[in-house]
C-alpha cells in the first residue's frame, strides 16, 4: 500500500487524494490555507463553473497544448458528472456547456470533497505550509518550518499558481520544481482585467456595455469575441476582456504592442449607424447630439465618444453634417485603446506559465526526472479558456495523478 502526500488541497490535490485513496492508498493533504478547496469557494464569483461539456484541446494554451489530450479522453464530462454523482453533487448543465453544481453554491462542491475525503479516511493538515521537499532513498521527506513528515512513497505538487494571492496563490510549487531539475516557463496573469494608456476609461467607470472586442498585437487582429464590457478606474473589464486576456497577456511579456478595439454596437455596420444617425438628428433638429447619441449609448459614454471624434457636445442635430457623422461612426465602431499592463496575479483567475509539460508523462502525471514525483493543475504549464475550463484540467489531472500513484 502507497502512502501518498500531496501538497496543495485545491481542486487538483482533492481529485488526486480521493482517487487514490478509493484505490487503497494512504493519503496525507498539506494545505497551507486554514480549508482544502479556497479558490474553488471564490470560483465563479462563488457559484463555481466547475466544468464544460465540451472539451478540447483548443479550450487550452502552453507552449505543448497537446498535453491535455489524454487527461481530456480518460476523464471527459461524463465521467466527471458520474464523480459527482457519486459523492452526491448534482450538476446544472447550461446550453452553452458550462456547468454549476445544482446548488448554484460553490461551498456545495467544497462540503461535498470534504465528506468524501473524510469518508475514505484521508488526513488533512490545514494550515500547514511544506517549505522543503527531500528525496531520500526510494521515499520522500516533507518539512515545514516546525516539523517533517517522512517516508512517503510518492508525493503531488498541487499547490496551483501566482493567480489570486489573497486566496493563497504562491509560487512554492515551481520553487519545488525547480529544486527538482524541472524546468519552468514564465508565469502570467490570465482571465483578469487590462489597464490602458488613457485616462477616458476613469472617466466611465462603471459604464458596462455588450461589444465586439478586436485584439491587436503589433497592428495585427488576433482574436475577436463578443460579450460584456466594464469601464474602470485603471481601464477595462468584463466577459469579453477576460477572453482576451490570455493572449494579451503574452504579448505584454514579450513587449509587443497591444491594443484593442471596441466595436460598441456589434450588431450595426457603419452605413447602417450612419443612417440611424442621420435620420434621428432629422427628426429632431434641435436636439443636441450628445441627446441624440445618448438613444444609443451609455451617456457616460457619449461625452468622450464625441470628443475623441472631436465633435462638440452641444452641436444642434440640424448641424451635424456627414463628416461628423462618419466620424461618430467610426469611434462608436471602431473605438480603440493602447493596452498598458494586466490587472495583476491579484486580480487574475488563473495564472499560464509553469512546469513544462514535456518533462511529465502525460498519462500519470508523472516526473519524468524523479521517480514517484507527480504534478496536476494550474502549477502546469497548461492554461484554460474561461467557462469551466481550467477547473476541468484540474480535475482531469488529479485523477490521472491519483489513479497512477495508488498504483503498487
């Protein structure tokens, strides 16, 4: 029987600890934080998407996103929907493929790990934080500050990323690692908010609006996605910002040029606006265009709108001529932003970057440097789109993990 530690009770460590556990395992979590399952409490702003039903290698970025294959194939939707089941979670399945557990409560999939784990007898050490890991002989040696833990079998760093340090996000398990010989690829923000060079975004903050959103990285459009949009004090948020996040944030670390574009009314062409505003300044001559324009948008968002297309606030409709009006086209169509920075770790969901895929045996999870050593979740160098999809990969990984380290 292998006597297991894992470090890191996330959702990775908890899926590893259960399944090797239920195989005859015995199994030790360390967990820095005073409970196991902190990040999964805080995910989905605590309604916890906790997976997708549909699943892919283009769902995750890294410099090898072929490495999610196998974990998706042997642990897909179903068989995690049947997990739950089995440890009396029931799921709610939107149309679009997320999935929340029936609850609608993330402290549901929490309480539901914490009862099974204890079911299967195995320890948890909260508030314990491992700063050293020895490899001694065939077996392992954990120590914190004040104690070891000795003779285990096999260990698993499950001790996530840099994301969200308020919720416990550190950078121990790449330090672990790396002490190991393993190599590890710069860590970045993903899923989080941008800042941008300009001050008109301060001046809407708390201005939300449903948009087309265009990434440009060196003048080029590199991804487009629709969804809502949230002026803040530093710049911008929203559905459709944090889409975009993972490559702008790349590109921020290799100091290209990012920009984007925001197209405010997706569902109108220019010629289309153009006419709607110009039939409205008909029909009302002596409105003002900053009323005419507040029919259409945010009025937060009008004042600055007309002065980037430098038209003055309180020009009569009948005097908008067709050059303003094009000009009031384009910035409502095509209003862009320099990108400056990311919101930071402590704004981010998660974090890519991490341990190199090509050194871990993606069928267990294993090191391919030090025997019985195992990794799983976001301490990889795997990153998930949003909508479930990184708590999916790290479930998927705990299991393999799990499953190969109860192995005898």
């Amino acid at each position: 029987m292998n006597k297991i530690a894992i470090i890191g009770g996330g959702a990775a460590g908890l899926m590893a600890a259960i399944t090797a556990a239920k195989a005859g395992a015995t199994v030790e979590i360390f967990e820095q934080n005073s409970r196991v399952g902190k990040k999964i409490l805080a995910s989905g702003n605590g309604r916890c998407n906790i997976t997708n039903t549909h699943l892919s290698r283009n769902d995750y970025f890294g410099d090898h996103p072929e490495f999610v294959d196998f974990s998706l194939s042997q642990f897909d939707f179903n068989h995690f929907k049947k997990f739950c089941s089995s440890i009396g979670l029931l799921l709610n399945t939107k149309d679009d493929g997320r999935s929340y557990p029936l609850s609608d409560e993330a402290k549901s999939v929490v309480l539901a790990l914490e009862a099974y784990a204890d079911l299967l007898g195995i320890t948890v050490y909260c508030e314990t934080r491992i700063s050293r890991i020895d490899r001694v002989g065939e077996h392992f040696e954990l120590h914190t500050d004040e104690k070891s833990h000795k003779a285990y079998d096999r260990v698993l760093i499950s001790t996530g990323s840099e994301a969200a340090p308020q919720l416990g996000g550190n950078a121990d398990g790449q330090t672990f690692a790396q002490t190991f010989g393993h190599t590890i690829q710069p860590a970045y923000p993903s899923l989080v908010a941008l800042e941008l060079d300009s001050l008109i975004p301060t001046k809407m903050t708390g201005t939300k609006q449903f948009s087309q959103v265009t990434l440009y990285i060196n003048g080029k459009a590199e991804e487009q996605v629709q969804g809502d949009i949230l002026f803040t004090r530093y710049g911008i948020s929203g559905f459709a910002i944090l889409d975009i996040s993972q490559q702008a944030s790349v590109a921020l670390m290799e100091y290209a040029q990012v920009k984007i574009g925001l197209k405010l009314l997706p569902d109108l062409d220019r010629q289309s606006l153009s006419a709607q505003i110009s039939q409205l300044c008909k029909n009302v001559p002596s409105y003002p265009i900053e009323t005419i324009l507040s029919g259409l948008l945010s009025s937060k968002m009008v004042t600055h709108i007309l002065e980037v297309s430098k038209v003055p606030l309180k020009t009569p409709a009948r005097d908008v001529n067709t050059k303003m009006i094009k000009q009031i086209a384009n910035t409502i169509l095509d209003w862009r932003f320099e990108v400056s920075d990311t919101h930071g770790f402590k704004h981010a969901e998660v974090s890519g970057g991490g341990v190199s895929t090509e050194e871990l045996d993606e069928k267990s999870m294993e090191s391919k440097r030090v025997k019985g050593l195992y990794f799983a979740g976001e301490l990889l160098d795997i990153v998930g789109r949003r909508g479930g999809y990184n708590l999916h990969f790290a479930w998927a990984s705990g299991y393999l993990a799990g499953k190969a380290m109860a192995r005898a």
